[in-house]
C-alpha cells in the first residue's frame, strides 16, 4: 500500500498555553515514533486551505471571526484558546486532508494520515469548541465529494462524540457518520437515538461505550455492528477521525483501549471495503501513548 504521512513543524505553532493537555508536545511525541517507519511513506506537505475550500463547511462570517479571535489571542471557551499563529496553523491542518484527496485522485497513494492539531471533529459550521476552531475532516469530506468521491463514510473512534461533525451532515444522505465513544462523557451528546433528520435520517448512528469499556467491547462493535452499515451504504471513500484518548494510559477519559487493542480496531477498519481511506488525528492526551498508537495505526495502513 502507498501510504502518504502529512504534517509539519507549522503544527508545533498553535500555542495553548502551560498546561493544556492539547499541546505540541503530542504531536513531537508521534514524530519520535515515525522516525524508522517514513522511508515506507510518501510524505506530503500540507497547504492553507483557502476561504474557497473552509467555506465548503464553514460561513464567511465564522472564518472571520475565528481570524479575529485568533489575531488577538482570545479564549473561545475555557478548553479553547488561540494564540496569533493559530489561524494560520488551523488552515495548515485543513489543508492536509485537501492534499490527501489531491494525493489520491492522482494515484500517488492509496491511504493517507494526517497528523494535525488543532483538532476538528467538535467545530460545527458556526461554533469552536472542544479544543477545535475548524472542522478538518468535514471539509476534507466535502472537497472529496468535490474530486467525484460523492458518498463518503466517517468513522470516529474518538473517546468523545463528535458533535461538529454529526451537526454538520445530519440532514445529508451523501456522508454517513458513525462514532463510537464514552458514554456520560464531554460534550454530551451522541444518543443512539440521534439517527439524522429529513434526508439524513438513518445516515447518522452513535454508539456509546461504557466507562471502563476495553478491547473487546469495542472490537465487537466494528467487527459486528459497523460492516454492515458499511456494506448497505457502500462508500467511495472512508475517512477516520482517529482520537487516541480512548487509550488505557489518557487523562482525559476512561476507556481501557491498549495499544494493541487499537491495531486490532484500526484492522477492522481497514478491511470493511477496498476504497481510499484518510485518517485525521482528533484527541489522545497521553504522549507516549499518542505515539505508540499512531505508530500501529500507519504499520497497518502499510499493510494490503
């Protein structure tokens, strides 16, 4: 498999502040794993999404005002900050799922990961939140659709229900989003009962995992819950945000996933249907465990 890895010292530039568990740190901890594994990869640099490809999700009057916030530093909420670099560095992690598309319409790779902050999958199209300013793989399924990829599948396995994305396609047939997730976790939704409305009704599904929940509680939900609705819709392309916080070892959560628990997941994955596939990192807070989980997340990528 030609497997593309984007992502760049830009990235290092989107300061949060002491303390906060969404840090650059994160993203030097995957590049110390990646080390041996690149001269495997095609590495791709990512481009500034323009305003032309964020307004595919995200109003005029939002890209403003996220430009706004971040020229002067503001807080959005108490978990999401900007600093002046961060709205450059916000388009910079657009922009590496424009260039995965890219990458794959033009029969350089078959898969691509993006490892990128600030993180997306809790941006709605009018609102941050969640650490998140834009909403990378909403737009990255959009610009997809765009290069002829016109049903498009997300999974994410995030430990946190991604709201920004299930808000933004929850009226549409044309993108089918499943999470997985922690139940009674932040930000509180993603209800089994939340299934989509008008023409995207059945076209969302969330299922909720109990704290403490390990390996096998959520291998069973991709080994037998997802390929079906997988197979029923039949995609042109899967697109993953992959959120590590489900690890054993983060802070932030309370599932027991092990390190060898997400292979197995990121295997199931892979195997549901022989299309394109861009992973696009979310959370996982624990460096080391970041690392680690990346790394078996691109060995499997690599493998047919």
């Amino acid at each position: 498999m030609k497997v593309g890895y984007i992502s760049d010292d830009t990235y290092l530039m989107h300061d949060t502040g002491n303390g906060h568990p969404e840090s650059k740190e994160r993203l030097m901890a995957i590049e110390n794993e990646m080390k041996d594994l690149k001269d495997s990869l095609v590495l791709i640099k990512p481009i500034k999404a323009s305003a032309e490809i964020l307004s595919l999700v995200h109003p005029d009057r939002y890209i403003s005002h996220i430009k706004e916030c971040c020229e002067d530093s503001l807080f959005i909420d108490d978990d999401t900050t900007t600093s002046i670099e961060s709205y450059e560095v916000a388009l910079t992690a657009v922009g590496a799922g424009v260039v995965a598309v890219d990458a794959i319409v033009n029969k350089e790779i078959d898969r691509a990961f993006a490892s990128v902050r600030p993180p997306g999958h809790h941006a709605s199209k009018q609102k941050a939140m969640g650490f998140c300013l834009f909403n990378n793989i909403a737009v990255t399924a959009r610009y997809a659709q765009e290069q002829g990829y016109k049903k498009v599948f997300i999974i994410d396995f995030d430990v946190h229900h991604g709201n920004g994305t299930q808000d933004i396609f929850y009226d549409d047939n044309s993108v089918f989003y499943f999470s997985t997730h922690e139940e009674m976790s932040f930000p509180g939704t993603g209800s089994t009962k939340e299934i989509g409305v008008d023409e995207g009704e059945g076209f969302n599904f969330n299922h909720r995992l109990a704290y403490g929940s390990g390996d096998e509680d959520i291998l069973r939900v991709y080994k037998e819950i997802l390929p079906p609705l997988v197979q029923k819709f039949n995609p042109d392309i899967i697109l993953v945000s992959a959120g590590y916080d489900i690890h054993e070892s983060d802070p932030l959560a309370g599932l027991n996933v092990t390190t060898q628990g997400i292979r197995e997941l990121v295997h199931e994955i892979l195997a549901l249907k022989d299309v394109p596939y861009i992973f696009m990192l979310e959370g996982g807070y624990d460096t080391q465990a970041l690392g680690d989980s990346v790394r078996v997340t691109v060995e499997e990528m690599l493998v047919k």
